[in-house]
C-alpha cells in the first residue's frame, strides 16, 4: 500500500512525499524494480549467447558451486577466458552476513509487524543497497518458507507471517527493493520447510541413513498457503528460488519436479534458476532433470567427492541421461539474471575483508589465524568498505512503527515525566561477550545483550547496538530523572532486588532467542522469564513488559494488574534500543498490529507442533489441518486467543464510518481465468482486480496515529469443504489526525477470490455472495457487506 503521506526518513530515499490537507487515499502499489516479460526475454537472449561461448567443462563449472574460487557464502567461479568475474552469493535475509561494517536490519517478522509495504520495500532497499557496495551479486533471501505452520519453528523471524497474503506483500515489496539496486534475489526454501528438526538426512551411529522429514502436503493447501508467497515473489522477479532441505511428499524438494517444473516453472513462470540449499541436493540426474539449476556450495576444496555435480553429473550427460539441452538450460537460467540487472556492467568486486570475517565467525578468532595459512591466505587485518550509509535511521524507524502494544492499562503508554525508571532484565544489557556471531548449533544467543536477530545464516554480526538499558538512560537523563537496573535473571528470578526508593514504573525486557538448524522448545520467553515479570510486578504496580521474540510466546502473566502495558518488539536490529524508547515516549506511536496470533496457554489445542520424533515410516509430517493454521484454526474451532492475528493497540482509536462501498470492476468475470500465456507469476489474469472496495476510517480518539485496516473474506457456502472462516486479502496503513477521516480503496484480484481446485487444477471463483469485512483485527470486524461476483 502507498501512503501518500510519508514520514521524513522515508523522504530521505527519495520516496514521494505529499500531505493532503483532507482526507488521504490509500491505493496498493509496491515501488521498486519490477521487470517485464520482455526484460526477461532480453536478458535469457544474452545468457543464451553466453552459454554458445562456453566449453563442456565449463558449463559443468557453471552448474555448481565452488568455494575455493571465492570467499562468498556461494561462489560460481570466474571464467577469465570470457571476462566473467564469477558470481558471489552470500546470507541472508537480514542483513549481509558473515560481514563487518554492515547494519543488522529489522528481521522478516518484525516488517511484516508494520502492515506497511512502503516500510517492506524501503528495507529491501537498505538492504540491497549494503549487499551491492559489498560487491555481492546474490542475497539469499527473503524467506517466504517456514511460513509458520508451527509457532516452533526455529525461523519463523526470518520469514514473515503465517498468513500468506501478508509474506506474499512483503516478499514482492522486498525483491522489488532489493534488486533495484542490481543485486539478485533468492527466495527461499521452496517449499514445506516448515520444521527445522530432521530437516536434513542423518546417519545414526549404527551407520543407518535416516531420510530428511517429509513434509506431506495437498494440493490445495501447498496452493493457497505455502506456494502463495513464491507467486508474489515470481512476480516481483525474484532471480532464484532455493529449493530447501526436506522431502516434500516423501521426494526431496531438490528433485521433486513436481514442485520445480510443474509449479515453480511451468504453472508460476519461473524464469530464473533454481539453487539448492547448502547440501540440499542428493542427486545428480534426478536433480538436474526434477529442476535444480545450480548445486551449491559444490566443491568445497576439502574432500574428493563434495558435490554430486562432481563427477556425476558430467557422467550422467555422458552416458545421456541428462541432455546437453538441459544443461545449457541450466547455464542459461542462472546468468539470465545476471544480464537482467546488468551485473555484465560494472557490479563490484566482493569486498576482501569477508574472508577473514567468515574464519573469524566460524573458526573465531585465534583458530582464523590458524586456518588462514591452511587456506592459504595469510592473516591480515584487512579494514571492511563500511557500507551501513545512513541506514541506521530506517532501521530504527521499522523498530518502532513494527512495536505492537499489547495492553496498555491507564494509559501508562506514552511514559509521562518519572524521576524514578527501574529497567529489569537480562535482555535489557549491552552484550558482555562483544559482537558475536550466533552460528549454527548456537541455539541460546547470548546469556546478556539485547536480541535483535536470530542465530543461523539470518543471522549477522553488530558493528553497533543501541541497548535497551543505554538508550533508556540516554532518555532518562534529558529529563534529570534516575535510572536503577539489574540484568541479571537469576537474581531478579530470585527476588534479589535492592532498589530504593521502587521506581515509579518498572521496564521489563524479556525475550526468546531462535535459530537455524533448531526449533524453539518452548513457548515461553526463556531465562526464568514468568518468574522475572513477576517478581518485578510484585515490586513494582506500574510494570511494563517488552518482549523481543522470533514470533508468538505464551504470557503467563497477562492479566497481572500491576503489569500495566506489554509490548512486542520482535527481532528489532541494531537499533533496538532507540526504537523501543521512540515508543515508550511517544516519539514514534505503535502502530505494530500482530502479523500472527499468541495463544492463551501452552496447550492450545490449536498451536500445530513440530515432528520431533521418527514414526514407523521414519521422519514424516503431515499437513492434515489443510488450511487450518493460525487464525484460521482459531476461528474455526471458535477458541480464544489471547491476542488475535492483526491486533494491535495505538495511542488513538479508529471507526469505520458510513457503509463499505465494494464493487465487481471486472466486465463480465468468469470462473477460471482466461487462458493467456504464463508469465511470471503465473496466468496473469490471476492479478486482475475484479473487486474494489472502499472503506472510510476516522480517527476517534485524541491523537495522531496510523490505522491499519484490514479487510477478512469470507468465501461463499458453495466454496468446497476445508474453506476458512475468513481469510486476509487487503490492508493498508494511514496516518489521521483527531477527528479526521481517510480512505481506503482496497484492489482484489481473481486469485485473492479464488480457491485452488484440485480436480479442475486451476483457481476458480466460487459462485454466490462474498462477505467482505473491514475491521482492525481478525476479531474487531466493525464493517461488512456483500459482493457477488458469479451468480
Ligand atoms: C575451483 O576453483 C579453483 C580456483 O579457481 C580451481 O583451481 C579448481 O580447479 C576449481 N575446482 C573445481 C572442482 O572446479
Ligand atoms: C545425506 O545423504 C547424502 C546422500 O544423498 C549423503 O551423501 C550424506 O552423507 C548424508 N548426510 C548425512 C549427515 O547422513
Ligand atoms: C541401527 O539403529 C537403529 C535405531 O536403533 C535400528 O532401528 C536399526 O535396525 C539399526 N540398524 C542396523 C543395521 O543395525
Ligand atoms: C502431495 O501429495 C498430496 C496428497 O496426495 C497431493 O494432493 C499433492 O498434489 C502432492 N503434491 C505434489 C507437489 O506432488
Ligand atoms: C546473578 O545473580 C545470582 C543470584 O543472585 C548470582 O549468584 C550470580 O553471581 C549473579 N551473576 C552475576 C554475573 O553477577
Ligand atoms: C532460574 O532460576 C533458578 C534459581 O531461582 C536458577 O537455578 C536457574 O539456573 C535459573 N534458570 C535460568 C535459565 O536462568
Ligand atoms: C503504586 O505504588 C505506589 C508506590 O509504591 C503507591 O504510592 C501507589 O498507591 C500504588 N498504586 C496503586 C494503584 O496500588
Ligand atoms: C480444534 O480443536 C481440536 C480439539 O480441541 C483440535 O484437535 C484441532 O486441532 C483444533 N483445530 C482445528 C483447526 O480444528
Ligand atoms: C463505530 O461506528 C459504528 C457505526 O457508525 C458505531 O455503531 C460504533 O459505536 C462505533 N464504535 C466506536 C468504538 O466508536
């Protein structure tokens, strides 16, 4: 959505800027780089001429990986002979990883916690921006997969919702920001990676080789939840698709052509490469012939046989039993990007400090210095080309319009002047251990220090942080008033607390680190967390809580009295700090709403857990909820959450004024979409808008604040059985000021009005009355009415 009335750092980017002196309108579109099918076309023309240049070997050296050519997370080594300096493909999703001198941005969660595309794409421009001066050509990101079936999941910050709709947006608006900058994007794991446990085969000590989890999917489910962002991110052009770790339906999503070919390029129009995660592949012809493009990393330099590509695949287009056709396909698909965003042109060189950077984070530093001579680098303290820019004030800016405000009782939110701020817990602190990368297996994060990201390949070492506790006292200090403070949990969890005089409000920082490569093993924030709240609360009866978690936790103690406000801050970035003190004063208002839902107790029947044990058929998931995750398991068991997908709470309120205008623009729509020529993201029909609806939002509360309202469907009765309630299919965010109305016009297009058939194998909009809603929530639905697209 455009908000044609933009804050001042937005501005700064060169976004269009304008203030209407009446009501606004709010019209969806996404900014950024937006090829054309005749760009695509263009770019495959000059790869295609590319790969004619080529030898066999070389097309073979194409296909894989190899890591003694470059210093990058992936390196396509350079072809010399041609000029071709080779492509660097480094993580991930948040920032640029494995990397000094760059930002640590908002995580995916977090963005999506703006409702606001102008903020997802501004990110991906940041973003990009960093990857670009680093002399990067590929970002591995964003992640539209772990979607967030399991609240357990351990990526679920990484990505951005458990509603489609909402992770379809924000990976548009963050390829589209990324390669504006001329810097590729991969969006990954394609597809049901939506565990992290066994996401990989094993070999128990017996020797016995125990297949990866199969993450069983139906059609319909795979359609309108996990492959739905992919089509928005096909659509925005991303460049690659990673195929992911696990087995979908028993088959390995790196040789599953079911998913490769028959959706991701054939019903998608996928016209980039497919590159398998790091050791995703486990084949050579099946691989190459289900639909990989690219194997990664390939050689690694450490072993004979790294790599299937080496020496199978060569073997296997010898013996014929992968084509000549095929690989030049392959070759083709994986420098037709390159071409697209003119890398052929002038793309930096990777910046040379990131070798020491990537021994240091895996190795640390004294075994970095040991490792370089082995490598055969030697160790120097090379200075990292500084890239942050001025970054620092978008990322603070999404920090805190993402904070959600949970409760805020007497409206102790805005903070008037208190001479006496307590600040509890461990989370609160500056890191005691330096800047630490959280690496894979590191599944705690730091014992003190503010969690701003995760662990894994999304994540990415500080160069600065603003901690919660040093921003407060920064705060405090423009005011004169004091600050007193214990960051240590175990104390505060034992009521060791020597305050005097009890401060006047009390700031808890509670939090839950995640990672790659683990799942979270509870829904309670961790470190004695439900001890620490209370023992302050007890203490103190105007506490307030702020949580940094990688997605929904349990609060126990929700409806303690003295806790008088809770916020919800997600994975911030390294400006933490200062974003949470911009909302706790009011500087900035919070206009966060949840992009998930938190559940009231552990035992929810409704939270889906993660697989952790083998069945009788070994590792094996299945989706039997079909569409039933998040709200829309809440909504149709009709159980109570404590917060609802899409809540959130300002320092105004909002109404919905007069009747909601909805309308069938389409002239004379049909079932099925017409039957034009695939393009990128699929039948391009399906990006029709056949309704419009208005809404008029009013501002009835007492301040400026941002609305964000947000339309629910509910399908006909003639919809097939396994249809939600309602489902998310617009929003958009407007800034009012008291007393005053803005509006809203919401675009829906044949897809977002289409369930996917399984027999007619085609999205098809069912005939009857749709209920259109508008409300500020899944469950604060103030306006509906009716459309009839098909009678
Ligand atoms: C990998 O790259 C190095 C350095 O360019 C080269 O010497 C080596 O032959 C390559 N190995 C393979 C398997 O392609
Ligand atoms: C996983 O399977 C591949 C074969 O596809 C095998 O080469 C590899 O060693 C296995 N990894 C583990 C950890 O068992
Ligand atoms: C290896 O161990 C597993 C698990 O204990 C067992 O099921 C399997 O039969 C063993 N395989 C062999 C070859 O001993
Ligand atoms: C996976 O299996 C389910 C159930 O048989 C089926 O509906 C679905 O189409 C399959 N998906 C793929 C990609 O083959
Ligand atoms: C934290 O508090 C506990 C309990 O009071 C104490 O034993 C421990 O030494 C403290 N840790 C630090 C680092 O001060
Ligand atoms: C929780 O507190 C108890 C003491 O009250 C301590 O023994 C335990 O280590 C603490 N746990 C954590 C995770 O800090
Ligand atoms: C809150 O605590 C303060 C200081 O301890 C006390 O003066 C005040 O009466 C308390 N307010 C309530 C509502 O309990
Ligand atoms: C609803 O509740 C039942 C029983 O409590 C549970 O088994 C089921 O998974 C829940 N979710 C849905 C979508 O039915
Ligand atoms: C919102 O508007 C509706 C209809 O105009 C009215 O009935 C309702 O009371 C209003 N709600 C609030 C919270 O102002």
């Amino acid at each position: 959505m455009r908000v044609l009335n933009l804050s001042t750092t937005a501005a700064l980017y060169g976004v269009l800027s304008a203030t209407l002196a009446g009501s606004q309108i709010v019209v969806p579109t996404i900014q950024g780089f937006q090829p054309t099918i005749d760009d695509w076309k263009a770019a495959r023309a000059k790869a295609d001429a590319f790969v004619g240049k080529l030898t066999l070997d070389e097309k073979l050296a194409m296909v894989r990986g190899n890591a003694s050519a470059g210093f990058c997370s992936g390196t396509i080594a350079a072809i010399e002979r041609l000029d071709f300096p080779g492509v660097c493909m480094e993580d991930g999703p948040n920032g640029v990883n494995y990397n000094d001198k760059v930002n640590v941005f908002p995580s995916g969660v977090t963005v999506a916690a703006t409702w606001d595309t102008e903020f997802m794409y501004q990110r991906g421009l940041a973003l990009g921006a960093e990857f670009r001066d680093k002399g990067i050509n590929v970002m591995l990101g964003p992640v539209g997969g772990p979607l967030g079936r399991s609240p357990y999941d351990g990526r679920t910050w990484e990505g951005f919702s458990p509603d489609p709709y909402l992770t379809g947006l924000a990976m548009q608006a963050t390829i589209q920001g990324v390669q504006e900058n001329g810097v590729q994007t991969t969006a990954k794991h394609f597809i049901g990676n939506e565990q992290e446990t066994q996401r990989s085969n094993t070999t128990l000590s017996n020797g016995t080789q125990v297949a990866a989890i199969s993450s069983n999917i139906g059609d319909r489910a795979l359609h309108e939840l996990y492959l739905w962002p992919f089509a928005n991110a096909v659509k925005a052009g991303t460049s690659a698709v990673m195929c992911s770790y696990n087995r979908l339906n028993e088959t390995y999503a790196c040789e599953n052509s079911d998913a490769l070919i028959s959706i991701l390029k054939t019903e998608l129009g996928f016209e980039g490469y497919v590159v398998s995660d790091w050791g995703a592949t486990h084949s050579a012809a099946p691989s190459a012939n289900g639909g990989l493009d690219l194997e990664m990393p390939g050689y690694t330099g450490t072993t004979e046989v790294s790599t299937w590509f080496i020496p199978y695949l060569p073997q296997a287009i010898a013996d014929g039993s992968v084509s000549i056709d095929r690989l030049d396909d392959m070759v083709g698909r994986i420098m037709t990007p390159y071409y697209l965003l003119n890398q052929d042109a002038g793309h930096l060189t990777p910046d040379e400090s990131m070798i020491y950077m990537l021994l240091v984070a895996t190795n640390g530093l004294p075994g970095a210095e040991q490792l370089s001579s082995l490598v055969g680098v030697p160790w120097q303290n090379i200075a990292a080309r500084d890239v942050r820019g001025i970054h620092g004030a978008i990322i603070r800016e999404i920090g805190a319009e993402a904070t959600v405000l949970l409760k805020n009782e007497g409206s102790i939110l805005p903070l008037g002047s208190y001479n006496e701020i307590g600040v509890f817990g461990s989370s609160a602190a500056d890191f005691v251990d330096g800047l630490a990368y959280w690496d894979m297996g590191i599944d705690y994060g730091p014992q003190i220090g503010p969690i701003a990201v995760g662990g894994g390949s999304g994540s990415v070492r500080f160069t600065t942080v603003s901690a919660p506790l040093d921003a407060i006292k920064a705060q405090a200090s423009t005011k004169g008033a004091r600050v007193q403070y214990l960051t240590n949990n175990t104390a505060i969890a034992a009521n060791d607390i020597t305050f005097y005089p009890v401060p006047e409000i009390c700031i808890v920082f509670i939090s839950q680190f995640a990672t790659e490569a683990s799942d979270r093993d509870s829904l309670l924030a961790s470190d004695n967390s439900t001890a620490v709240v209370e023992n302050v609360a007890s203490l103190c009866n105007n506490t307030i809580v702020v949580i940094n978690a990688p997605g929904p936790l349990v609060l126990p103690w929700v409806e303690n009295p003295n806790v008088k406000a809770i916020l919800a801050a997600h994975f911030p970035g390294d400006q933490i700090g200062n974003s949470i003190v911009d909302v706790l004063w009011g500087n900035t208002e919070p206009s966060g709403r949840l992009p998930y839902t938190i559940p009231a107790k552990t035992s929810d029947p409704d939270i889906i857990p993660v697989v952790r044990e083998p069945g009788p058929d070994g590792w094996q998931s299945t989706f039997t909820e079909g569409l039933f995750i998040d709200y829309r398991a809440y909504d149709a068991n009709r159980s109570e959450p404590a917060y609802e997908f899409g809540f959130g709470l300002g320092y105004t309120t909002f109404n919905i004024t007069g009747e909601l205008a909805a309308r069938t623009t389409a002239f004379n729509p049909t079932a099925t979409p017409a039957n034009s020529a695939i393009a990128p993201g699929g039948n391009p029909s399906l990006w029709d808008e056949i309704v419009s609806v208005k809404a008029t939002i009013l501002n009835v509360g007492k301040a400026t604040g941002k609305a964000v309202p947000q339309l629910y469907l509910e399908f006909p009765e003639s919809s097939p059985e396994g249809t939600p309630v309602r489902v998310l299919r617009g929003f958009a965010k407007l800034q009012l000021d008291p007393g005053k109305e803005g509006d809203v016009q919401f675009s829906l297009m044949r897809r977002d009005l289409s369930y996917w058939d399984i027999h007619e194998q085609q999205w098809v909009i069912p005939t009857g009355a749709f209920t259109v809603n508008v409300g500020f929530s899944s469950r604060d639905l103030r306006a509906s009415t009716q459309v009839t697209v098909l009678k």
